[in-house]
C-alpha cells in the first residue's frame, strides 16, 4: 500500500440531497417513534414524511411495521419487502426513541449510524431520518457506514459492501440544506480521518511515515506544515520526544499543522499524543492485549483531522497543531527508569517508569505550542489505563482550567461524545516530587492515575492559557462490537468535541 492510496481512498458514502426518492434507490429507511406510555395500547408512527411519501404510501408502511410488532424503542430495526407504490425494494424501519428524544441530535445519529449497517448488499438506499435532523443523519450514515478494508485480500473482505450513495430526503433542498449536508460531510470525513490513521497498524504507520502522512493531507487542505525529524529534534532540545523515541530504530518526528484564520482571530493550540506503537519501553507492558496499543497515536490522529476540519470548514480561528510521534520500545537504547532528562524548556524530569511516555512526549509539544502564545490549548492523549477505570471505555475525562474545562465538556455533549469533567486535585501534586530531579513521570501508587497525568501535563502549561487534557485512553479505540456510529476499532473519538470547541472560540472568542 503506499500512502496516497490511503490517504485518497474514499472514507463514506456520497451523501445526496433529495426530495422524492431517486430511481437507483432500492432501500428506503424510515423512522419510527414510539408511542407515549402513558397511553394504552398506543402504537409507533412514523418520523416526518410530509412532501417526501404520499399518505397512503406512509400509511401502508406505517401498517406493515405495526403488523410486524415493532415498537420504535431507540435502535430496534425492522425489515419489510416495500408495500406496493414504492420504487424501492427494501425497507428498514429504525426505532427513534420517543418523541421527546427527536430534538437530541445524537439519538438521530446513533439510529442512522445503526441503520447504515443494516444496508449490506445495497447500492443506494435513502432516508427519511434527514427529515428530522439533516446534518445528524448525514453524519451518522457517514460513520456508521466506515469501513477499514486496507489490508484485507479478496480471502477475506466483506462480500456485500455498504451503499456507495445514501439519498437524504427533505422537504427543502435549499441553501440552508445544502450548508448543513457540506458541513456534516466535512466533519464526518475528518472522523473517518482519525479512524484512518488508528486503525492503521504500527508495522505500517511509524513516526516517520506518519509525519509524511500528515503532510500530505495537510498539505491538500492548504495547512501550513513543518516536520522536525530527529537531527532536529536532538538540536532543539526536544528530550522528552527524544528520550521516549531512542529505544527503537523507527526515529521520533515532531509535526506542526497551521490552519491561518483572519487578521485579530482568537489563536488555538491543539496538542496530540503520537505514540505509534506502545509496550511500554523497558517497563514493560504484559503481552495480553498488548495490540490494543496500537492505538495509542489517537490524540495525534485527532488533532490533525481537527486542524484539516478547520481548513475545511474554514474557521475564523488560527488553530496550531503541534504533535510529536515516537515508537516505545525497549532495547540496548531504551531510555531506562531512573533516567533524568531534560525536556524541552529545560524541566528535568526522573523517569520511574518508562511506560509513562505519553507525559514526556507531550511536555516538549505543550512547552513549543505555549511559545506561539495561543488564548486556548487543547491536548489530548490515550494517556492512562485510569482513564477507564475512573469513567469507562466510552467516557472521555477532561482536565484543565475550570472555566474552558467546563466549556469543553458541555461542548462534548452537545456532539455526543460526553467528555465528563474531572478535577486536578492540589494535593497529589506532591507525589510528582523526585529525589533527584525537578519532576519525576509517576507517583508511586495508583490512586487518580488519570489526574497525576493532568497534574504532570499542568507544569509545563504557560500561565494564562485557557487549558484542557482530554484522557481517551477508552474512547479512542473500541474493542467491543460496533455500536450506534461508532464501529470497532479506530472511534475518531475527540474530533468532533475539538471541531464544536474551534467553531464555539470562532463565534464568541
Ligand atoms: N498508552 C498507555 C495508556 C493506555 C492504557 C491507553 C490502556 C489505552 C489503553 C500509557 O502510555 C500508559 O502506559 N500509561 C500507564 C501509566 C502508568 C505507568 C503511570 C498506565 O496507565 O498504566
Ligand atoms: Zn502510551
Ligand atoms: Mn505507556
């Protein structure tokens, strides 16, 4: 595979917008609301079809789903051959929720994400969910819909691929329509981005191709770009990155992405764990599960699809992302635990435990992001086991000031990805002392594993800066089955949460 195979594959369907359905649609997925509760012996009726479907074609649906017992609980699929007077085939009825739940954009987007899996073997298919909300059905086909085939043969890749095109009805295909469609499409694909670059496994995407990589996408969304490699780094006194990096012949990078906004915009720093492979160095990781590491570039794979989001969409904000990369591994090179090093900035640090790299490396990219004296700093990393022992594989935890932090999270929310905000209690802030140096990498117990990670990150935070980390040790990478939009593998979780805060610091500063 070289790279511009990977980077110019086509990431989701091509989404179309419509009012009537289109001849080579031969599916049509609809949604059903389930009835109030309080009512008895209620039944499930259909989501918006006025100017779409004639009353007697939404009616005859309507009785066939009834008659095949649905209840329109949120995600519930049916499957019915069309009623006569439709020009589709197929019909795939997803259940929405109640009616309360219509205004919440992410139960829309779970319900299509689903659905979309439901479409193997159809080449078209259109909906009537984009009724209800445009711009979250059109990201939930999009996400719902990625797959990741790179390194599957014709042994193995899926017999029956997904719609190529999804048709998405409205009753008004105007200006508003179309803005909102282009809007979903930029963010879903910028998603499908990060899930690239994660799933992408580490014999294949090392630091050194993975700065080239992002180069070349960069560099097509008109991204300003720099690389330092490692001579560079070295010069520069980058110690964290090098450091982590020196134990494995695949040598560190530092990448930096500008997106430019207008003259006066708010400035963003965005700061992206890059660890291409992780066993944890001579502290070595257990080799259960080990593989799961290959997913601990996942900061790095977000920020740089937000800063290609921002070019995209073209923000009227000046966003910076500044990612290191490197490959932890052990050797005769491997830095050692009791090693001192000096990042860059000049901190010393004692590392105890040379698992604990995402900290160093990310160190020296907060120190160089804090010089280009941004109003905001956004970092994010598959940081720490913790993580998901304090909220679980789904829940992204989020640190920082308390003001952006707060904002962050609400942020999160609004775009389904619920990061939850934790604290960086004063007290433990003590436990990062060294006996030999100004800081040492971990304290020596267990306890708030995710906030002494944050606490560790806040000393090299310039003062004044409106600050988050965003632990997705979890959210990153699902190993579970596919669920809502989200399918196994790479998530493209914090892209969305960092394109919400971008447009939110665009709008009101
Ligand atoms: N990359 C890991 C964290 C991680 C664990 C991400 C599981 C995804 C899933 C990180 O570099 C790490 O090893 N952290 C250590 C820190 C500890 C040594 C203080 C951890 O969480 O065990
Ligand atoms: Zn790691
Ligand atoms: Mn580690």
């Amino acid at each position: 595979m070289t790279k511009n195979e990977n980077a110019d594959r086509v990431r989701g369907p091509e989404l179309q917008l419509a009012t009537t359905l289109d001849k080579a649609d031969t599916a049509l997925v609809i949604g059903l609301i389930a009835p109030d509760k309080s009512e008895d012996g209620a039944e499930p009726t259909l989501s918006i079809t006025d100017g779409i479907l004639d009353d007697a074609q939404a009616e005859a649906i309507a009785a066939a789903v009834r008659a095949l017992g649905a209840s329109g609980s949120h995600g519930e699929i049916t499957r019915l051959p069309a009623p006569a007077g439709l020009t589709v085939d197929l019909v795939v009825a997803v259940g929405l929720g109640s009616a309360d739940d219509l205004d919440n954009a992410d139960k829309i987007r779970q319900a299509a994400g689903i659905a979309a899996r439901e479409l193997e073997g159809i080449t078209q298919a259109a909906t009537t969910l984009s009724a209800v909300n445009l711009g979250a059905a059109a990201e939930g086909f999009f996400l719902g819909a990625y797959r990741f085939d790179t390194f599957r043969t014709d042994k193995t890749a899926p017999k029956k691929s997904l719609p190529t095109t999804i048709t998405l009805l409205v009753e008004d295909k105007g200006r508003d329509a179309k803005a909102e469609l282009a809007h979903a499409v930029a963010v879903a694909d910028s998603v499908a981005i990060a899930r690239d670059f994660v799933n992408t496994p580490p014999s294949h995407l090392y630091p050194e191709e993975f700065a080239e990589r992002a180069r070349y996408l960069g560099s097509a969304a008109g991204l300003g770009v720099e690389v330092l490699d490692d001579k560079a780094l070295e010069k520069g006194g980058y110690g964290g990155i090098i450091g982590v990096g020196k134990g494995s012949s695949r040598l560190p990078r530092l990448v930096r992405l500008t997106h430019q906004g207008k003259k006066g915009a708010k400035k963003v720093a965005l700061v992206g764990k890059g660890i291409t492979f992780d066993t944890g160095g001579i502290s070595i990781k257990p080799a259960a599960n080990m593989d799961h590491m290959t997913s601990d570039m996942g900061g790095a794979a977000a920020v740089i699809a937000a800063v290609i989001l921002a070019a995209r969409l073209d923000l009227d904000v000046t966003v910076i992302a500044t990612v290191p990369m490197a490959e932890n591994m052990p050797s005769g090179t491997a830095q050692r635990p009791g090693d001192v090093l000096t990042q860059y900035g000049g901190t010393t640090v004692e590392v105890l435990n040379t698992d604990a790299e995402g900290r160093l490396i990310l160190a020296d990219a907060i120190v160089r992001a804090g010089e280009d004296e941004p109003d905001y700093l956004i970092d994010t990393a598959t940081l720490t086991g913790a993580q998901m022992v304090a909220l679980g594989a789904r829940t992204p935890g989020v640190m920082g000031t308390d003001e952006f932090r707060d904002r962050v999270a609400a942020l999160s929310a609004e775009v389904g990805e619920n990061a939850w905000a934790m604290p960086l209690p004063a007290e433990l802030r003590g436990d990062l002392k060294s006996r030999v140096a100004d800081l040492a990498n971990v304290t020596n117990h267990r306890n708030g594993g995710m906030l002494s990670a944050g606490l560790f990150l806040k000393e090299f935070v310039p003062e004044s800066v409106g600050w988050v980390h965003i632990d997705i040790a979890g959210p990153a990478f699902n190993t579970g089955g596919a669920w809502g939009y989200t399918p196994k593998g790479g998530t493209g979780v914090p892209v969305r949460t960092i394109a919400r805060v971008l447009e939110d610091i665009a709008d009101n500063g």
